[in-house]
C-alpha cells in the first residue's frame, strides 16, 4: 500500500477544519486548550496577587467587589 505524505502543516489545517466542523469554534478552541503547556510561572504570580492572605481574606474582598454599585458609563 502506498500513502501520500503530506507535509505537516497540510495535516494540520485539514485538522483544524474538522475539527471546527464537527465541535464548532468553541469547543475546538477549548479542545485544543488541554494540550498547551501554558506559559509563566503560577507561583510567583499566585504570590504576586494573593500574598499571605486567607481564603477567607480573598473570598470577602470578592464579595466586597461584587456589593458596589457599578457607575453607567458617560
């Protein structure tokens, strides 16, 4: 049996449109999403934005924020 290689850029396009043909955009999106890596490192920036603060300290600034009465905006 003789195959066709294909370049691999090829495959992955063809992919791709199956892929949003069958899931939709979305879902192909969040598909794909569990295969990167990401990028960063949590822990500095965990620490950058929580610090030393509770749960609890974390929780009630959350619901602080979510009390104020949003402005229309101008």
């Amino acid at each position: 049996m003789i195959t066709e290689v294909k370049p691999l850029v090829e495959i992955n396009q063809q992919a791709l449109r199956l892929l949003y043909q069958e899931l939709g955009v979305v879902n192909a999106v969040r598909f794909l999403k569990q295969f990167t890596a990401g990028f960063g490192d949590y822990t500095k920036e965990r620490d950058a934005l929580f610090g030393k603060r509770t749960l609890d300290e974390i929780v009630a600034e959350i619901e602080n924020q979510r009390a104020r009465p949003t402005s229309a905006p101008t």
